[in-house]
C-alpha cells in the first residue's frame, strides 16, 4: 500500500505520536525520537490541513528544522485565503503561532475583527500574543486596551501566560503590568503612569506599581504630573478608591514640596479625607513634625497604639475599601 493510499492523519499520527505541543510541560525522562519522515512531511505541506500542518509545526520546532519551519509558515499563510469563519481564522493564527511566524500571525488575525463576546475575547488575546512576540508593543497595547474595554483596573485581573517554567507549567503575569511595560517601551510614560494606577492592590505589588508611578511622574514637567495626578485623583473618586486617594495626594504634597511650594493645599486636602475616613495614622503623620501640634500628635499616637479601636491600624485597613458615601466636596 502506497504512502498516497493511507488517510493523512494515520500517517502523522504514526510520525509524531509522541510530539509534544508548543510551551507545553514537556517530559523530559521520556526518550528522544526522530523527526517526522521526510515523505510524511512533504505530504503534509503538499496536502495537509491546517491541524496536519499545526502539528508538523510543533515537530519541526521541537527539532530545530528551520527549513522547514519557513516552508509550512509559506504554506498557512496562504492555505485559508479571506473570508473565512472565525474557527478557521483562529485556527490559521495558532498554527502560525507554533510555526513561530508571530507576524504572519497578526496578518492572519487581521482578516477579521469579532463582535463583543467570547469570540472577540478569544481574538484579542492572541493578537496580544502575537503581537508581544514580534515586539509589536503599538499593537500589543492596542488589543489589551480592547481587552480591557474602557476600564483598565480589570487588567489587574486578567493573567497572561509570559513563558513556561523549568517544571513546564505557565508562568504568567498580571495585563495591567504588561501594558505598563508596552507603554514604556514606546516612552509613553504619562500613559504608563495612568494604567499603573489603575490598580487597586493595597499590597506590596500596589506600593511598587505606586512607587514606579512615581519615579515616572517626577521625569515629567510640573504641568503634566500635576494633570496626570488630578486626573487619577477624579478616577479614585469616582470609584471611591479612598486609600488610593490618600496615596495620590501624598505624591502631590511630596511634588509640592520638592518644587519648593510650600505643600498647604494638599496637606489640607489629605487631611480633610483622613478625618472622613477617620484615618488617624495619617492625621498622625501630617502633625508630628509640626511643633505647634504636638499634643495633638501625642495623643493620635496613643490612640494608634491600640489597632482595633476606631482610627487604629485595622480600622485605616478596612477604610481603605470605599465607605459608602460621596467624596466631599472639599476634598477637591
């Protein structure tokens, strides 16, 4: 029986039944085997669907064999010309992907652009895919902004898979971070800093992406970070983000004083919010060092001495996550 005579995919089957996918956990006690048979591969390329060409994609990436890596991207790139339905498309794209063609995969990816839903979803994110691979950071801002739809604190929820580990498992990462980074490397810093607080972690990855924002700010005119800040200010407001507003104006007075201002005005407002929240570690720290307010200082520092009466450390933390009443309006 001639090799033309069996059904193509009992034939790769028979090649490749122990290939490993693409980013895959791969075992590595498992023993070394060849190549797919140069007949079996020319079939493929010759008449093969794109499942067929997909797997012989991730053989000849498991091997190293570029020739035949340029010969199957050649071959998707055209073997599903436009219209085509999404499956198709998507299906096209992830054989490109495995074919390491990230490029190829954005132009195929292209052909289409799905309604909201599940589809759409599924398209933008391996358009970012594609696109953070060929270090197309323009178009990889761009589809994690559509990912995020207009509210770029559901970013911080949304993991992405970066690499693969040693142990072959997914190492992944948080959209936010990741367009944080494509931001900066188009040195479009006021947009980094506007994404970075977005997030809302009260943790040490919310200190750092603060402390990042910051180092960011001060590279900025006066003009632009003081814009930069009100404009975060009005969205923590607007979302009643209340210890993300207590961290913006922090930055604002450390900006005013570093400018050789003399810091009243978001003192005032700083501590008109701490006394809305009753956040008496702030009230602390605003008058310690204030000569003329000492026994005010001395008697918020006893009353932090004791974390869960009203005021205390563990009452700051639970204010932290919006008291259900508007902002003042003296706070701005």
């Amino acid at each position: 029986m001639g090799i033309h005579s069996l059904p193509l995919t009992v034939l790769l089957l028979a090649a490749v039944s122990q290939a490993a996918p693409l980013n895959s956990a791969t075992d590595l006690r498992a023993p070394a085997r060849e190549p797919m048979a140069e007949l079996v591969y020319r079939q493929v390329l010759l008449d093969g669907a794109i499942p067929e060409l997909n797997t012989a994609c991730a053989d000849a990436a498991l091997f190293g064999l570029n020739l035949r890596l340029q010969e199957l991207r050649n071959r998707l790139i055209d073997i599903a010309p436009a219209p085509q339905p999404f499956e198709v498309v998507i299906a096209n794209a992830e054989a490109l992907m495995v074919c390491k063609a990230p490029a190829s995969t954005q132009t195929v990816l292209s052909r289409i652009s799905p309604a909201p839903g599940s589809q759409r979803r599924a398209w933008l994110l391996l358009s970012w895919q594609a696109a953070n691979a060929s270090l197309d950071h323009a178009q990889a801002a761009l589809a994690l902004r559509r990912l995020a739809n207009g509210d770029l604190t559901a970013l911080n929820f949304e993991q992405l898979t970066v690499g693969y580990g040693d142990d072959g498992l997914p190492l992944t990462r948080a959209a936010l971070d990741l367009l944080v980074e494509h931001e900066l490397s188009m040195d479009r810093s006021a947009e980094a800093v506007m994404v970075l607080l977005a997030g809302r972690e009260r943790d040490a990855l919310g200190a750092r992406r603060l402390a990042l924002a910051a180092e960011l700010l001060q590279g900025l005119g006066n003009d632009q970070h003081s814009s930069l800040l009100e404009s975060a200010l009005d969205q923590a407001a607007a979302d009643q983000a209340w210890g993300l507003a207590e961290d913006l104006l922090r930055l604002q007075l450390k900006f005013d004083l570093a400018a050789g201002g003399d810091g009243l005005r978001p003192r005032q407002r700083l501590e008109r919010l701490a006394n809305r929240l009753d956040d008496r570690y702030t009230l602390w720290e605003l008058v310690r060092g204030d000569l003329d307010q000492q026994d005010a200082a001395t008697l918020l520092e006893q009353e932090l001495r004791s974390p869960r009466q009203p005021g205390g450390h563990a009452a700051v933390e639970a204010h932290q996550s919006a008291p259900p009443f508007s902002v003042p309006s003296e706070f701005k």
